[in-house]
C-alpha cells in the first residue's frame, strides 16, 4: 500500500539551527488553519516529541533508524499518517550526521528512506554568500537527495536576507521560503542540551503561540504545503500488523506512572502492551496514595530530579511499591524508574528517600553521564528478555549510582555500546523488578511487551491461586 500524504522533512546543517522551534511553529500554524497533521521526530529524542504531541494535540511518533528496522519506520509513517493532511517530521542534528563515516541513521537517510522532501534550516549569522556554498555542497554531496526549500534563521537584516537569497536561488536553483530575524524574546525554556519538558512551563501555551507567530509573519506556509504534496508515494511497508487479542476482557491489569516525575513513554510502547491484552492503569506517583490492584507495574523515564520532594514526602505510595515488590509484583523501570526505586536521590548535597527496593543511591552530577544510542546483550537469567539476546536502546542520564556497601546486586547487561551503569553493565534484576537505565522502543524490540504481559500474566493466576 502506497501513502500519498503530503509530507516535509525539516532538517539543519547543525544542531541548535532552530529546527524546533520552527518545527512547532509549523504545526501551530497548520492546526490553527485545520490542516489535519502527523508529527514524528527522528532519532529517539523524547522533550521535542512531547512537544509536538502538545502543539498538534495528537502523539508525536519517533522514527529511529537505530532502534527499527526499515520496514517498521514506513509502516510507522502509514499508520499515523492515515486520514492527514500533511505529516510533518523533524530530523535530529546535522543533515548529515550518522553513526559512521558513510553517514548511516543520518537524518538525510531518513529522508531517502521515506520519500520525503527535505527543508533546511540555516543559521546565516555572519555569512552571505557562503551560504550558498553550503548549501551547493549538500546537493552535490548527496545528489539522491530530495532538498526542495530554504529557511534562513537569525538573519541580521533585509540586505542580508536579500543577498543569500539570491545566491541561493542562482547558484543551487532552490527556493528561500523563510527568513526568520535574529529574535531576542524567546519564550523557550532551556535545560541540559535543549527544551524543558512542556508540562514543566507555565508558559507552554504562549510559547508555542510564539513560534506560530514567527512562522506566520517570516515563512511561506503555502510554499511549504506546495513542497510537501509534491512528495513522491511513500514505499510500502510489506507488514500486516493485526491485533493479537480479540476483544474481550483484559488478560491482565499493567499500571503505568504517568505524572511530572514520569512521563517519558513512547506511544508505541503503550499500544504495545494493548495490542497484547493488557488493559492499561494510570497512577500518579505524586497524588496517589497507594498502588491500585494491578498485575505489573511500568515506570518510565523522566526527570525524578524535578518532584524529589514531592516524591519523598509521598511515603505511602513509596511503601506501597515496595511491599508489591516483596510480593512479587512485576516492576520494569527505565532511567528515571530505576532511579526511583533505589533507596535514595542525592541533589544539590541534599538526600531524598526513594522507594528503597534497590540497594542503590543515585547522586545527580552537573555533567551528563551517560548519552547516546546503547547496544546491550542480556547475561543474566530475568523476568523479560532471553538470556543471550541483544537489546538495542538509549540513554540520558546525569545520574551516578552508588551501590551500598556490603552489596551484591549482579547486573543483567553486558554492555557493548553506551555507557549506562559504569560503561560495562546495565540494568538490576531483584525478584520480579527489572530496572535499567536503557529506554526501549517496542517497535524495535519484539520481546519487551511480551515479556511484561507474560510475567504479569503468571503473577496473575498466582495470586488467584493464593484466594
């Protein structure tokens, strides 16, 4: 099956271009003119995801050349663009930057794989001609490569603006379709290496107000839809994805932290574990005082750093997890989870109680340390992966831990890529928990959903058994 929606790729020479922010914009604008939009972001990046799920107001799916294979990506792309106007997708870093020499899991691949026309942002700061150059070079580096439009950011005026134009359209025959000025009022938060979470803003509402503003008064929107109904049929994917379960009642309950502690998930991981049965529960790790009656619990990523408070002082719903735990329960925890469930969060020189199922305290450093795709094989007997298989993943932690003195925890993961727990191991299994700084994506990973709804499912007819 061939997909006809229109489509754009907003890519960059660099990171930190604006490719965001403009992307946000974007989506902004087409909703406010109900133009009915898919977005997804390249690489795994998982802040400007959440905020393009905030600004089109429907989830925002990550395309990961790493993490999934060819086929998975455009069926990705089939299914979430059905009914669209336009799907709109957002590369990661330098056009393009890969893994390797040849480029490989470069944005300007993806581009490539999916047919999709691509829109670069330059930022022309102290530069005229030379960004024709530039820009000649990327056609002539990768001549496969479809680059139908040009958007000028942080220009210092109109003779600027008028020059590189110019040049652009003589020497590279490419349309200039934008020409955003140097701003100073930027309404975006910044933290680490990009964005602040959305929901962590008062001010989300009126920023992504902003950017719509930007691109309304400096960008051609019609161009831009121009560009993207002229995108060649996207390949099929050759898959047939069929739910597995009948409908009908649940095979088991999975209890899912959703809140400002935990929020990390991709959708994908969720439908997952519908797809395989599972009838999903939402708790708040902040509000909630104990833990609902559920058959597996999933803690997801996400900056615990941020409520360390409010997660201390909430020391019921802590007990609770805890004592599941003891019981048996089946808990998988990736990053800001397995932060969580250790026995304390060390911040600014201040300690906080975590859950204290794992005999680990984590210290937060200034400094990330640990950033970037992960390759791990699995050398340990555990609830949810074969002893032997290869996972691939991600991680990004400023997160040190310190196993507590006199114990023995043996690390599931051999770690081949990344750096994880000490650049050799990752990921702690104690009775029925699993817990790892490595984030998975389903897609990419045919074994961790069925892993958590088969163990959740054991746990199930064994406590029926017990009444």
């Amino acid at each position: 099956m061939n997909n006809n929606t229109p489509r754009i790729m907003i890519a960059a020479l660099r990171g930190g271009s604006g490719k965001t922010i403009i992307t946000l914009g974007l989506s902004s604008t087409f909703i406010s003119k109900n133009i009915k939009i898919s977005t997804f972001k390249k690489g795994p990046d998982f802040i400007d995801a959440g905020w393009l799920t905030f600004s089109s107001g429907s989830p925002c799916h990550n395309l990961d050349p790493f993490l999934m294979r060819d086929e998975v990506i455009l069926n990705s792309i089939e299914q979430n663009s059905k009914d669209m106007d336009i799907s709109l997708i957002e590369g990661n870093r330098g056009l393009f930057d890969g893994m390797n020499v040849d480029g490989q899991y470069s944005t300007a691949e993806l581009a490539k794989l999916t047919k999709s026309p691509v829109i670069i942002i330059v930022d022309v700061t102290m530069c005229t001609r030379t960004v024709a150059a530039l820009i000649m070079g990327c056609q002539h580096f990768d001549p496969e490569l479809n680059i139908a439009g040009i958007i000028l950011n942080r220009v210092a005026g109109a003779r600027q603006k008028n020059l590189i134009k110019d040049s652009i359209e003589k020497y590279c025959n490419i349309p200039v379709i934008g020409a955003i000025p140097k701003l100073r009022d930027n309404p975006f938060p910044e933290r680490h290496m990009g964005l602040v979470p959305h929901f962590e803003s008062d001010y989300s509402s009126e920023a992504v107000k902003w950017a719509r503003s930007v691109v309304e008064n400096h960008i051609d929107i019609d161009f831009i839809q121009k560009i993207a109904e002229k995108a060649d049929p996207l390949p099929s994917s050759g898959l047939d994805i069929k739910e597995t379960v009948e409908a009908g009642s649940p095979s088991c309950r999975i209890g899912i932290i959703r809140d400002k502690a935990f929020w990390f998930y991709y959708p994908e991981n969720i439908d997952n574990l519908k797809t395989l049965g599972a009838e999903i529960v939402e708790i708040n790790s902040l509000a909630d005082n104990a833990l609902p009656d559920i058959d597996a619990l999933y803690i997801g990523g996400g900056f615990p750093e941020v409520c360390a408070e409010q997660l201390s002082q909430n020391s019921s719903f802590r007990n609770s997890i805890r004592e599941m735990i003891e019981n048996d329960l089946p808990v998988y925890a990736e990053c800001g989870g397995l932060i969580y469930l250790g026995q304390g969060l060390e911040l600014n020189g201040k300690s906080y109680p975590m859950v204290g199922a794992l005999p680990i305290k984590f210290i937060m450093e200034k400094k990330p340390q640990g950033h970037g795709y992960t390759i791990l094989k699995t050398s340990r007997t555990n609830p949810f992966y074969e002893t032997g298989e290869t996972i691939r993943g991600h991680e990004f932690h400023y997160s040190r831990p310190v196993i507590s003195e006199g114990e023995k925890i043996t690390p599931v993961f051999d770690v081949e890529r990344g750096y994880c727990l000490d650049g050799k191991n990752d990921g702690f299994c104690r009775k029925n928990l699993f817990a790892t700084y490595t984030h998975i994506h389903a897609a990419g990973n045919n074994s961790w959903g069925k892993g958590l709804v088969k163990t959740a499912i054991i746990y199930k007819k064994a406590c029926e058994k017990k009444y």
